[in-house]
C-alpha cells in the first residue's frame, strides 16, 4: 500500500514537472521565434553570422521538441535538469531580443514620426489688443501656404475656434516678411507666425528687437505627423547608401537641447554633402545663409536669403538648393547645436586643427569659451565654439562653414576609437534626441559595410582620415539688395555663377554622373602641416556676378538723372521741372531687371544748377568679392540702409551691427 502510494505521488511528481516542461519549451520556442526576427532585423550587418545564430537556434528547436516528445521517458531529475537548460536558453533569447529592441528602437528614433508645431498670433507692443477676443473689427495676416503647418493650418483652427471671420478680414501672404511689414505699418492689426518668431526675422536689423516690439495674445501647439506636413520630411526612397548619395545637414542653434519640436527657422548652418562609398570620397559644401538664391516656395521664385526658406519647412530649402545646384538631396539631417556638446563628449574629444583664436558663449548663452591656435583635442564646448562663432572670423558665415567641416572630420576620424557596443550605443542615446531625419532603420543599418570599408582603409594608413574629402566653396560678391518683401536694403552673398559650375561639376563627379576630366584625389590630413588642400569653387574666376542696381537719384539735376539713366537702360519720367530730384517712386537699390515702366523722378521745381551730386555719378552697385582681404566681421547679423542716401560730403551711414556674416564695407 506505501509503495503504491509512492509511485502514485511520484507519478504526479512525473506530470506535474513534464507539464512544466511543456509550458517553459511552448514559451522559449515562441521567445527564439521573436529572436530570429529581431535578429532578421539587423539588415546587412553580418549575414553569415547572423544566420549561423539563426541556424543554431533551429536546430536547439528542433531538439527542444524532441525532448519534449519524448518526455514519458524522462524521470523527474532529467525533467528538472530540461526545464533548467530550458529557462538558461529562454534568457538568453530574451536578452538578444531586448538588445536588438533597445538598439532598433534608438534607431528608429532618430526618424521622428511626429513633430510638435507651435503658432501665435501676434500684434504691436503698443496696441490695445490684448487677447483673442478682442479681434473686432481688425485686419488679421496669416500665410497662404496651405501645407504651412504654422503659418496656415493651424491659424486656420484658430480663427474657426474663436470666430474670427465674423467681424474680421483675413489677409494672405506668400511669406512672414511682407506680413511683418505690414504689422509694422499698421496696415494689419495681427499676423499668425511661429511661436520662436524671432529666431526667422533676426537676420534683419530692423526686427532685432521684434520680440520686445510685439507681444503675444494667444499660442497653440498641435503634434502633426510629418507625413501630413511633408512630402519630404519622410521616409526617404532615394538611392541606397550602397550607391553615391547626397544628404543635406541643417544646423539647429538653439539653447534647448532636443528637437521634438519644430524649428525649421533656424537656416544658418547648411552643408551639402556627396559621398560615394565605391571611392570612400565625399564632397562638402557649406552654404553661405545670405547666398541670394530663388526661392522655390514663393510665388514665383524669386531671389532671397537662402536662410529664409527655412522658415517655411525643410521641403521648401531642399527643394531650394536642388534647384540652384541641379542636384537631387537624396537624405537630409537635422542636427541641433546643442547635442555637438554631448556627442563630442561621449567621443572623447575630437582633434582639430584649429585656424584662430576663438571666444563666443558656451552652450546655455551664459559664460565664454576660448579656444586657441593650432592642433589640440577639443571638448564639446570648444567644438561648439569653432562650428558656431562667425564674429572673429575674416569672412563671417563662409569662414565658420569650413571650420563646421573640420568638425565633422574630426567627428568622423574620432568614430574610429570606439572600441565597444557600450560606447555605440552611448553615442546613439545622444544623437537620438537632437538629431531628425529621413533615413529608415534599414538605411542606416546598411552604413555597417560602408563603416567596415572605412575603418579597413584607416587601419591601413597611419593618422589617415576615415573619408577622403574635398572642400567646396561658393566664392560671390557682397551686394545691398532692395528685398520687395521685408521693403528694406539688405546685404545679400550674390554667387559667382562660375564657382557653382565647378560646385556643381565636382558633386557630379563624385555621384559618378559625370566623367571627370582629370585624375584628382579627394584627400587632404589635417594633422600634415605640409599638405595645401585644394578648394573647389574658390577660382580665380575673371568675372563676378552681381545686379544693376537703381541708384539713388536724390539731388541730382534732371539732366545727371537722365544721362545716368540712358547709360544704364533705366526709363525714366520726370514730374515737375528744373531743379533738381527730390523724391523717385521707386526704392535705390532695387534690381534693375525686376522694374516694370518707367521711375518717376519729383524735381525740386527750382532753377538750381548747383547739384549736391557730381555729374560724374559713380555706380551705387557697390560689390565686393569675398576673397577680398577687406572683410571684417562686426556684430550684428545682418544690415539694411535706408532708401534716404547721404550726400558725398558726408559718410555712408555704417551701423554699429555688422552685416550679415561680416561684409560690412559694401554700403552703396
């Protein structure tokens, strides 16, 4: 009877553990299936190892059931040692899979699927408007673009929710700038635009101060897909990266660090690349954000500051700079400043070979850093210090875009010092949150074979750099433009037509879409003090190309006005007689080319032959190329003159702020 009883206890022992068996085998099957696909995931990153994982996780399947198939002939110790081995594979399986999750989802991060848009409706500091519901009776601007997310879509929702097309007239713009002049001139009373406004108008000295000269009555956020705002902001399906490519890289400088929110006002920093992974050999571009350029977004493209197609979405500068450099931006990335600190960090520091002494503000805008001549390794901050400051430099804005590139070279060739997953995925975690882009998970996982090429080929070569790269410049000629829509003098950085065809040809090239004409090595060190890199699109170039500008025909005698009109196929009519001009319908310094008809000169009306202008009246088309050793930089970011010019007794007008990107000695 006592032995009966303890086979029959035994027996339960039997089924209660083969039952556990079967339930721990059902779930490490299940948790090696999940595996497998997470480790079908990784793409091209080591094929034959990834599927000799994948094989041996079959076959210890396929063992698995027959264990458990046989489990009647299993005693309970076997039975125990099965589930142990059992539990021993599942966490193994499990961490593989949490791995490959963690690293997969960093990735996918850094392909932001929503962004948060933010937008305000402002008016004059002075008004009597105080809130949204005092909009009676008033003149409300919002932009016409109804993709515009901020300047459109969102107003839109707002005037709906408060009513506002009962009792007010709503005003389209083709862009923020000839709706601020109109806030400005009281010919509207408010006007929809971004919440971080200021940031898009701060390149004109005229808004420097927009933010204390207005005041916001109402804000509202919506988080937006991309793919409801953008056509290119998404997924991209341009070449592979096996393939030559090109990828746009657009500068953030903000003090907050992320990038989950919108800021695709902030156009200062621009770098086209073209990288070719059969050769390793890139090209780099950095645009000038003056670089007067059609802009494809506004109503028939017309000529402007590159930077200010970033106030209307990364589709409008793409599709900008495809247009002018006849090239297609396969990939784009948008990195925030304030995340250079933490990736260099996490790097270690990068080496740099630096060209001055520099000092701008840290990271928060509080205290300065300080950077000195020549090679050194340079921390977050001091990296941050040679991509931002302009200021101190010859040329300004063209000046830093060379020195952006030596810190995504020194970036580049740091990226060959990791020595382990710990340090990847650190490097990951910091790029996720203050980079967006259009790349897919797939996409950027097939950079594993491109990054293998690179570091074989740096193994190789002592101190070499990790991508062979070919600087280019976009040489122009400084010139105050009448803009028609801010209707103020700006300088703008007018290209030399001839430095974009070597531009152009170079990037060509190196998409293998055009045959070079000759041998050329894309390379230069850094760390070789007797290497002189070439720089594409620096000339000499004979000629540079610049604007017939309208000239200010302030004083002048009828017939000064009208010789110089003749010379230069301005028609011109004058009203009143003798004398000389007091007034022209039309601003000095617009563009020649865009007058439509005749310039109306006032005349004083009085037989006064003494002209405070000489009849030898020299050309107001004032240039200057920026090679010229004469560019100096000061403080402001951008300069405007007035249409009132001062008489040659007196001195140019020269403001106290520096014109953009430090070109100051091109007033008319």
């Amino acid at each position: 009877m006592k032995k009966n009883k303890e086979k029959e206890t035994t027996q339960k022992k039997n089924k209660k553990c083969r039952l556990w068996l079967a339930i721990f085998s059902f779930i490490t099957i299940i948790a090696n299936i999940f595996a497998i696909y997470n480790i079908l995931l990784l793409g091209p990153i080591e094929e034959v190892i990834r599927y000799l994982i994948i094989g041996i996780f079959v076959l210890l399947d396929i063992i698995i059931i027959f264990k458990v198939r046989t489990k009647r002939r299993h005693k309970e110790k076997k039975i125990k040692l099965l589930i142990t081995v059992l539990i021993f594979y599942l966490i193994i399986s499990c961490l593989i899979s949490a791995i490959i999750m963690y690293f997969y989802g960093t990735l996918s991060n850094i392909n932001k699927d929503y962004v948060t848009y933010s937008s305000s409706i402002i008016v004059k500091f002075d008004s009597k408007i105080e809130d949204i519901k005092d909009l009676k009776n008033t003149k409300i601007g919002i932009l016409s673009d109804e993709t515009s997310p901020e300047g459109n879509i969102i107003p839109n929702e707002v005037i709906k929710e408060n009513k506002l097309t009962n009792n007010n007239e709503i005003v389209e713009y083709d862009d923020y700038f000839s709706g601020a002049a109109d806030l400005y001139d009281d010919e509207i009373d408010a006007l929809f635009v971004p919440t971080d406004y200021p940031s898009i108008f701060n390149s004109i000295e005229t808004y420097q101060n927009i933010k204390d000269e207005t005041k916001i009555i109402l804000t509202k956020e919506k988080e937006m897909k991309k793919t409801d705002t953008s056509n290119r902001e998404t997924a991209s399906a341009g070449k592979s990266v096996t393939e030559p490519f090109t990828i746009l890289l657009m500068g953030v400088d903000s003090a907050e660090e992320g990038l989950s929110k919108n800021t695709v006002a902030n156009g200062d920093s621009l770098i086209l690349i073209t990288f070719n992974p059969n050769t390793l050999n890139a090209t780099m571009l950095s645009i000038p954000r003056d670089s007067y350029v059609p802009i494809s977004c506004w109503s028939g493209t017309p000529e402007n500051k590159i930077t200010h197609a970033a106030a209307y979405g990364t589709d409008c500068m793409m599709s900008t700079i495809e247009n002018y450099f006849d090239i297609t931006i396969d990939y784009y990335a948008k990195i925030n400043f304030k995340g250079l600190v933490n990736l260099v960090d996490t790097l270690g520091g990068i080496t740099v070979d630096v060209p001055q002494d520099l000092c701008t503000d840290d990271s928060n805008r509080e205290g300065q850093v300080c950077i000195k001549e020549g090679i050194q390794t340079l921390n977050g901050e001091q990296a941050l210090v040679l991509a931002r400051n302009r200021k101190q430099l010859a040329a300004g804005d063209l000046d830093r875009g060379l020195n952006q590139q030596l810190v995504i070279q020194g970036i580049l060739n740091k990226v060959k010092d990791m020595k382990n997953i710990n340090q990847v995925m650190n490097v990951l975690n910091t790029i996720t949150n203050n980079l967006d882009t259009n790349f897919t998970e797939e996409q950027i996982l097939s950079f594993y074979d491109i990054a293998k090429d690179i570091m074989n080929n740096a193994l190789q070569k002592d101190d070499a750099d990790l991508i062979n790269i070919e600087q280019l410049y976009l040489d122009g000629a400084g010139q105050m433009i009448y803009d028609e829509r801010s209707r103020l003098v700006l300088w703008d950085y007018v290209p030399n037509t001839a430095s974009r065809d070597d531009i152009i040809n170079a990037m060509k090239v190196n998409l293998e879409e055009k045959e070079p004409k000759m041998t050329k090595k894309f390379s230069f060190s850094i760390n070789d003090p007797d290497y002189e890199k070439t720089v594409t699109g620096t000339g000499p170039y004979k000629t540079s190309f610049t604007y017939d500008l309208l000239p200010d025909f302030t004083g002048d005698s009828e017939s000064q006005a009208r010789s110089y009109a003749n010379a230069h196929g301005i028609s011109v009519t004058f009203k009143g007689s003798g004398g000389y001009v007091v007034s022209q319908s039309l601003p000095a310094n617009k563009r020649i080319d865009l007058i439509s008809g005749s310039v109306i000169l006032t005349l004083s009306g009085k037989d006064d032959n003494n002209s405070t202008k000489d009849d030898n009246k020299t050309d107001n088309n004032t240039t200057q190329n920026n090679n010229s050793t004469e560019i100096k930089d000061e403080d402001n970011d951008d300069e405007e003159i007035e249409t009132e010019q001062p008489t040659e007794d007196e001195d140019p007008p020269i403001n106290d702020t520096e014109p953009d990107e430090g070109l100051e000695d091109l007033l008319p």
